[in-house]
C-alpha cells in the first residue's frame, strides 16, 4: 500500500490508522471532560489546582492506641469525628491507665487502585509503601510525594499477633480491632482511605487495639506498705498528647472543676436519623448555657433547632464566619460542634476542623424517609438559610467531585501512556 512514507504492508497500515483512531478517541474523550468542567461552573482556582494535583508533598502522621479490655475501644465504626491532631488526647482524656500510647507498630500506604491484602495480615508487600515504627508517643509519620500518592490514597496498619483481630468491613460487629483515617471514620477494618488532599497538608490516622496474648508479669516480692502520701489537688492540664505509659491523667478542667472530654461526638440536623442521645445532650447544653427551657425529648424538633439558631448567632465568629456564613443555619455540624465541646471543657486542644461539606462527609446522618420539616418557631428566613447551606454545600460537593474525576482521568492517562 502506498503511504505518504512510502510503500507498507496492509498490517503496518492498520495499525496506524488503530493508532490514529486511538489517538482522535482520547483527544475527544479529553476534550469533553474539560468541556463538561468547564460548562459545570469550576472556579478558575480549581482548575489552575488541577495542574498541580500530583505536584508537592503531604505529612501522614499514625497513632496507636492500646487499651486493656475491648469494651474502651471508641467503636465509631458507623461514623465518627473527622480524625485530627487532637482525636487521640480527646480519646485518652478519661482513660486513666487502662488506655495508653504504644511504641513498635508500622503502617504503610499505597495508591487509591491498590487492592486490600487481608485486614488481619503483617506486613505486604509492593506496592505498599511502610514507615514506623511508632515513637514512644504512640507516633509514627512520613513524608509522602503527591506525584507517587495522587490526590488520594489507602493507609493500613501492620498487623501484629497477640492482639484483637479486625472484624471485616460491617458496622455492626463492634468487638473488633480499629483504625480510623482523616474523614473515613467507618468499619471495622484494616483499610482506610484519605481523600482530597493538598499540597503541605498533614493528615492523621489512628488505630486501637487490645493485647490479647494473656501474658502476665510475674508477681513481685511483698513489701511493706508505704506511708500514703497526701492527695494533691491538679494545677494544670495534662501534655496533650498523654503519655505513652499508662497511668496518665486526664485533662484537668480548670473551669468546671473536673476531668472532662468530648461531650458531643455526632453531627445533628433536622429531618435525619439523629442520635437520640445526642439529641439530650444538646438540649441539655442549650438549657444549660442559652437558658433555652427546652423539653429534653430526645427529637430535634422546631424549638431545638431555633435555639441551636440563636446559639450560633451568638458565635458566629467560631461557627459560621469559617464557613463564610453571615446566617445561622440550625445545622448541628463541625464548627457548632467544636464551639460545644469547647464550652464545656475548654482545656480541650480543638483547633478549627477540615471544612468538608455535608454532602461529603460519610459521618452525617442518614435522611428519613419522610423528612420532618419544623413548622412551629422557625422563620421562613432560617429555613432559607438552612436550605442556602445545603445548596452551598451540594455545590461544593460537585466542585470536590468534578475535581477527583479530573485527577482521576488524569492518572488513567498518565498510567496508560506509561505502558
């Protein structure tokens, strides 16, 4: 056959014209990805950031927990608190000596296409990358290059024998192992994803566990007893971080004059699967400290969601200005929570959590079937309000997945070209 380069056989030229088909095929599949961006209003800032997704590098920080008896393990596998710095002080806070920091564990990572080797398994092998051990706080962290991560990536702790085994990928099935990564606080297994991240971002994981090898130490000789010593009453809060042996105290509330710790952990909003018991300690709190004279029924109806209104109008510097909001919303959710739980412990180390949109965030509760809309004592400017977050957030939400799916396209080519 007669080409343009001279004579070629038909084989030859039918592979050029794959090739060139190919080529035409991705450069079109290319080109309407980018349209369909384009046409979805993606603000220019995502789309320069685009350019450097796999550019950079990120701070993976792992912590492990090790408690004496199951039953102190936290069991947030159906949805938890984002996974921060201070998640495992907050944890330890009322532990005393049955729950305390551990040196000698490993944890790796790989890339978001790699498969699980087994929840219960040592260490595996390539591609996952390993670093550790865990220091004598409990912890262990790494450097990771966003070129060889991507935008995001699985992290797993290495197994080791004589300790609770993970009890598979269900919620329900709570006697179990633990590891939880940055917003991915579901199941009870060895694999945890970490999502959207950024160039110098630090993100944290922590794992719990029981020793369960019933090794005992051998009984010491008697001796006499010795003098008790006069108690002492706490001057200061405890290091943030516990200490890595057990024995360590909690953290020492000055204000309320006791030991204290998280006092909500579960996100609230109306007409949602809401945690009953969640729902009495926000009452509880509103009566508390808003002088709200609520019912404690247990229901986020309309007057809890209306003095959850006035509560954040009072803080909104802490609530809704990191949000970019001038109007409350009556949505229980991360920064609300956070001004809560300051409140009543404010020796609690919380710095302004990840802003992650309520549309995604795996944490939040489910919506009712039937969705309860408050009728009594809520304007129609608040149910506005709280409507104007939604789409807010569900925009965010499509801007976040517009964003992995480019990324995601991104690494397809770059993988498929690499062949």
């Amino acid at each position: 056959m007669l080409s343009p380069y001279g004579i070629v056989s038909k084989t030859e030229c039918s592979n050029q014209i794959k090739l060139n088909n190919m080529n035409t095929f991705f450069k079109s599949v290319l080109f309407a990805g980018l349209v369909m961006v384009s046409s979805s209003g993606l603000p220019v800032e995502y789309a320069k950031a685009g350019q450097n997704w796999d550019q950079g590098t990120i701070t993976l920080v792992a912590t492990k927990v090790v408690c004496n008896d199951e039953s102190l393990l936290p069991n947030w596998g159906a949805g938890g608190f984002t996974i921060t710095e201070s998640t495992v002080a907050n944890f330890l806070v009322d532990k005393g000596d049955s729950c305390f920091l551990e040196e000698g564990w490993h944890f790796q990572w790989a890339q978001d296409d790699t498969s699980n080797p087994g929840d219960n398994t040592g260490v595996a092998d390539n591609p996952w990358t390993t670093f550790g051990p865990t220091d004598s706080n409990g912890r262990a962290s790494t450097l990771i290059d966003l070129s060889e991560s991507g935008s995001e990536f699985w992290v797993r702790e290495v197994f080791q024998n004589g300790y609770l085994g993970f009890s598979g990928v269900t919620t329900t099935e709570n006697v179990s192992a633990e590891m939880y990564c940055n917003v991915d606080v579901y199941h009870y297994d060895n694999i945890d994803l970490i999502s959207d991240v950024e160039d110098g971002g630090t993100y944290y994981c922590v794992a719990f566990n029981v020793n369960t090898a019933g090794e005992q130490e051998p009984a010491p000789d008697p001796e006499p007893e010795p003098e008790p010593e006069p108690e002492t009453s706490p001057s200061a809060p405890s290091a943030p971080m516990g200490s890595s042996k057990p024995g360590s105290s909690g953290t020492y509330n000055q204000a309320l004059g006791r030991t204290c710790g998280l006092y909500m952990d579960r996100f609230i909003r109306s007409g949602r699967a809401n945690d009953v018991e969640q729902v009495v300690k926000l009452q509880t709190f509103l009566n508390q400290w808003m002088g709200s004279n609520l019912p404690i029924t247990g229901f986020y109806d309309a007057s809890t969601l209306q003095a959850v209104n006035i509560f954040q109008t009072q803080y909104a510097d802490q609530i809704l200005t990191p949000w970019g909001l001038s109007e409350p919303t009556g949505i229980v959710y991360l920064t609300t929570l956070r001004q809560i739980n300051l409140l009543e412990c404010s020796s609690l180390m919380l710095g302004i959590p990840t802003l992650v949109a309520w549309s995604s965030n795996p944490n939040t509760p489910s919506e009712l079937e039937t969705t309860v809309v408050p009728s009594q004592g809520v304007s129609g400017d608040e149910s506005e309000n709280e409507n104007s977050e939604s789409n807010q957030e569900n925009q965010s939400a499509s801007v976040i997945r517009a964003k992995e799916g480019i990324g995601k396209f991104i690494n397809f080519l770059k993988r498929l070209f690499r062949r």
